[in-house]
C-alpha cells in the first residue's frame, strides 16, 4: 500500500469502517473517546436521530456544514485506502493534525502491535539468505549496517530478571543487510542477512546495567554503543584493529559504531564481532571530555570527520575537531564554554560547523548523568525560559568561533542539513520539539503500554502535542558573523525561523539525499506518527519547497524504521535528480512477529522489492548503506 496518510486503520485484514465506528471496543466507548477534546478542540457529539430532528433549523444547517467538511476531509485522507495514489499540501496540515489527535483519543495504538520489535529479539549470526519478492535493483548492491536498542531485558540475572526501562538503554544489537548481485536467482539479486549483539559482557555479567547508548558511564556502560553507523572514519582507521581490508567485496575496510558519548566501538565489517573501543582522547590529548554526538559529519569534498567533544562542569567547554581524511590527524578547530547540555546532532555547511546547545541542560553541570546513570534522570526540567544558543565556527580558514546567537527555548535529536545560501547566510534544518518530554515517551511501559502506561501517557493530550515535532529551517545571518577575536553581539541576535512543516507531514529519524549534504535539498524522509501506533506508523516524502507530502504505510501493525536513502548512480551526460534512488527501511509485521527489508521508489513511495525475515528485527535508531572501497 502507497501513500496512506490519515485513512482509517483496523486489523492485518484490513477491514473497513466508517470514522467513526467501532475499532477495537464497542461503539459507545468510542463515542466517549470521541467526544474528548484534543488540542483545544471540542469535537461535535453525535446524536440520536430522533434528537437532531428536534434541533432548531440553525444548529441542524450549521452541523450539517461540519459534517461536510468532515467528510470531505476524511476522504482526502482515505483516498488511498485501496493504494491509489494521493498528495497532501499545506492546506490539509491543520486537518491531519487534528485528525492525528483524535486517534489517539480513541486508542487506535492499542490495536497495532510492537513488542516483536522490543521483546524476546534473537542473534542471527548468520549469513542466512532471506525471500526476495520484486524487484530491488542492482545498483543498490552493498551492505545496510543497522544499530541501536535489542533486548529490553536481561534473565538469570542474580536477582532474577532484570527488566530495562528506556528504549535509550536497550541492549545494542547490530544488523547487516547484504544486498549482492547474482544472476543465478530470480529478479538478479540475492538478500542475506546477519546480526550480532553488542552487550555480551553485560548480559554475561548479570550485574546492575549502568546502560548508556546516549551517554557512557563507567567501564560497564563501554559495552553498550549502538547508536550510528560510520565507515572508515578517518583518524580511526590508525586506531583500528580490525584489517584495512574486510575480503568480502561489498564491505568497507573498517566499521565503527558511535553513540552520544566520546568513544567508539569498532566491528568486525564481516562477523560484527567486538574489536574494541576507541576514545576521542586517542584521536586528540584534549578531548577529554565523556560527551559527543552520535552524529559526527563528513566533508562531503574532502571526507574528512568533524565532530565536538563536550567536557563536564559548572560551565562547561566544548571542542570542535576535524580528522582529515587526507592525513589521518586530528585538530582542534575551535573550543568554548556553554552550558552542559544533551546533544545529539549538530549542523556542517563548506565553511562552518554550527554547534546548537538546546534547552535539554544537564543536572550540576553534567555530573549528574555520572551519579545516575541514565540521561533521562540527568536532564533538568525543561525550563521555557532557558534559550537555545548557536555556535558558529569557521572550518575553512582557522579563525575558530566567529558568531553565537540564541532563540527560544526547544529541543532537537537531529538536524536533517545544513547549507549556505547565494548571500553567504547559514541556513540550518532540523526537526524541533517544544520541550523534552518526548524523551519521557519512549520509556518501554510506554511504548508496549504495559499496565496501561501508554494509554495514560497518550490520553494526557497536553503531553502528547509536545512530542509531536515540525521540520523547521533557520537563518543565521552573514553579517550578524564577527571577526576573530571579537566580542560577540550583545544582545545575543536571533536566527530567522524561514518556515514549518508540522506533523505528521514530517517525523522523526529525518533523511536526505546524501549527495545533497552541505548544500541546498528539496526533499526529507522521515518515520511519521499519525497516531495508530506507540511508535511510528508510515514514512514521509517531504517537499521542503511545495509542502507537498507523500507517504508509504503498511498494512495495520507494520512499522517501519529509518528509511535510508541509496541515489541512483548518475554520470556527467546523465546526472540524477535528487529523489532518483530507492529507500531501504526495515518494517516490523507486529501480528506475525516478523520483519521485512523493504525497498522503495523515493520519487514515487511505491514498493519496488522485498526481502523477508522469518523472525523480528528489533527497533533500532539508524543505519548507513555501504559499498566496498
């Protein structure tokens, strides 16, 4: 099914029902739920027939009107249900918006499963070759690496079984998809797929997990890096102990998995086995500090890694270093102090790196996460009144800080890009959040609803629109730049918010076109939410220039993960458009407990090919698609 936005969902057989009818209870429950307001909104109470016939001639004109626009709205939404094709603008954001609400006041998520993808997960060492169905196509041959949380909880611990409580801290597991070449089977390509957990020490331990993916704490914690993916960083490969050369042609030389913390966890490209662990002071004697970003940045012309490394204290300070590719040394391009805060993903143009410190500030300067043990319990209350401030350093020519400035008080995971327009001003993409308490929505009661703690956390309808994000895209002004050496502006100047595309016509684990890294995009791929599941529900193609949007969904109980964007290899005669490729995104079958690599056409979100798993595939945060070098 291609391009399902907001049209009514059921069960795996999908059967139909007006929108208002029954799902999963009876129909007087769901009236009740929806009658209840969401997001300020009083929906109309349906009535009895013989009552509306009672109603003055006004009311019954005026309900009637609503009813109109109602259905219309309904239909531009479930035009697709029989996978027609269909494209939303900016004129349907506010509908869906509204509809998105009401499915979760009526609990449509309790019908669409996830545990497969969180609970009794499984290591297949593999490589086992998978059914292919369709037509994936050869030019997407290479290696989609797969990381983040696997099991949710450890057994025979010596206190019996030891239940984890945030997604964040979900045991590592990482998954390789080998997309090979093969004229021998059908359809010229061949799935195999392999996987090998990352926290063996820590589930053979059976000790108390001070588990950190987001941040590491303490010898224990180094066992459980899962987060990104990235292949031959420079800088590492030195470090690496694995050989320069995998010998399997498809695979890079080295692979590193990083978190939000100053370490890397290098892997075997083949086995996926443990080779060890590489901090950043190895790279540099001054970045001593426990934070970083799980996403560092590659120079899309010269490969080189650009990253920061963020030291704890009252005040804390923040280094910005490059790793050149050319020579495998690391600088420091720019250190300065800011508040110690929970970043997970910063901003690269050609000339500049821009470090943006969000509201999510960290308790007694960051010691706190040390003492805890756990982001969540070491992030402050989210304070309005406590700005996002920018930092903007030169990258090109030496001259470290040259601007800050500061907006209102928000909260981000990922940036989607960042580039420099004609005028030289810096503009900045990212998908924003009014405040933290997403965080707080992906505790694992929550998400497998365990003892009605979803339905407690998704019926608070304040809560819930704050974890609802908007792709939002900024301006940093050339000439609000200082020279070297100077003081900064003060008051601080603010960023120019260009526009906003609110949910659910965009999501999270935001993608682009890698070859449009650092320079002017149209296009972003995101997980979005529209209110049938805990988690996500679709992925979207957004247009940053029309508002148009398109969206791939699966039957009900299928949720996607990170679509990865593999472009169409393109020539001097014949260069490819920006959406000319396909996306690769691991979906979860929550009835059958079953996933599937799906691949599709990411100008058109229609389904070329399949491959299909015989078991679930856990969750996981993010991937990259590899080809030998």
């Amino acid at each position: 099914m291609a391009h399902i936005l907001y049209e009514e969902r059921n069960t795996c057989s999908q059967r139909g029902t007006d929108l208002e009818g029954s799902v999963g209870g009876t129909a007087d429950n769901d009236v009740a739920e929806l009658e209840r307001p969401f997001f300020g909104l009083e929906y109309p109470k349906r009535q009895e027939k013989e009552e509306e016939e009672e109603e003055e001639e006004e009311e019954e004109a005026e309900a009637s009107s609503r009813q109109l626009q109602q259905t219309r709205s309904e239909r531009t939404y479930s035009a697709a249900v029989m996978g027609s094709a269909i494209t939303l603008t900016s004129a349907n954001e506010e509908a869906g918006r509204q509809l998105v609400g009401e499915h979760f006041a009526r609990g449509l998520f309790r019908e669409w499963p996830n545990d497969a993808g969180f609970d009794g997960l499984t290591e297949t060492r593999g490589p086992v070759d998978l059914v292919v169905r369709g037509r994936i196509p050869a030019w997407a041959a290479g290696s989609l690496y797969r990381t983040g949380p696997g099991a949710c909880k450890v057994e025979d611990t010596k206190s019996g079984t030891l239940n984890i409580s945030h997604w964040f801290d979900g045991l590592a597991h990482t998954h390789r998809f080998d997309i090979v070449e093969d004229e021998s089977v059908a359809g010229g390509i061949r799935v195999q797929y392999s996987s090998r957990r990352q926290s063996e020490v820590l589930e053979k331990g059976h000790q108390r997990l001070w588990i950190l993916p987001l941040f590491i704490e303490r010898s224990t914690a180094l066992d459980n890096v899962g987060v990104t993916v990235n292949a031959d960083v420079p800088g590492l490969r030195s470090l690496a102990q694995g050989h320069k050369d995998s010998g399997y042609a498809i695979l890079p030389g080295n692979v590193f998995i990083g978190t939000d913390a100053a370490v890397f966890a290098e892997i075997d490209p083949k086995t996926m086995e443990r080779l060890g662990i590489i901090s950043h002071q190895k790279l540099h004697k001054q970045l001593r500090g426990p934070e970083a970003p799980a996403h560092g940045q590659r120079d899309p012309e010269t490969g080189d890694y650009i990253s920061f490394n963020a030291d704890f204290g009252r005040k804390g300070v923040y280094r910005v270093f490059l790793s050149s590719a050319e020579t495998g040394k690391t600088t420091i391009l720019a250190s300065f102090t800011g508040t110690p805060a929970y970043i997970h993903s910063f901003f690269l143009t050609r000339n500049f790196a821009i470090i943006c410190v969000p509201s999510s500030h960290l308790k007694l300067g960051g010691a706190k996460v040390l003492w805890e043990g756990s982001i969540v319990e070491a992030l402050q209350p989210f304070d309005n009144s406590l700005e996002c401030h920018w930092y903007v350093i030169d990258r090109r020519l030496g001259k470290g800080l040259v601007g800050e400035f500061a907006s209102p008080a928000g909260f981000f995971f990922h940036s989607t890009n960042s580039f420099e327009d004609d005028e030289g001003n810096i503009i900045c993409e990212l998908v924003a959040y009014p405040s933290t308490t997403l965080i707080h929505r992906l505790y694992y009661d929550v998400l497998l609803n365990r003892d009605g703690k979803g339905e407690q956390f998704l019926y608070d309808s304040k809560r819930l629109i704050e974890t609802f994000p908007g792709l939002v895209r900024y301006k940093l002004l050339r000439s609000d730049l200082v020279p070297p050496g100077s003081k900064v502006k003060s008051p601080l100047p603010s960023p120019s918010k260009e526009w906003e595309i609110p949910a659910p016509h965009v999501g999270e684990l935001p993608t682009i076109n890698p070859a449009y890294a650092c320079r002017r995009h149209r296009f972003v791929y995101s997980l979005i939410d529209r209110g049938y599941s805990t988690l996500y529900d679709g992925i979207a193609k957004t247009d940053t220039q029309t508002r148009e949007v398109l969206v791939w969904s699966g039957p009900t109980g299928h949720t996607p993960g990170e679509a990865i964007f593999v472009p169409r290899p393109s020539t001097v005669d014949k260069p490819s458009r920006e959406d000319d490729g396909v996306l690769l995104s691991v979906v979860l079958d929550g009835y059958n407990r079953t996933s599937y690599l799906i691949c599709l056409d990411a100008r058109t979100m229609e389904e070329v090919g399949q491959a299909d798993c015989n078991f679930a595939v856990g969750f996981g945060f993010h991937g990259q698609h590899i080809t030998g070098v």
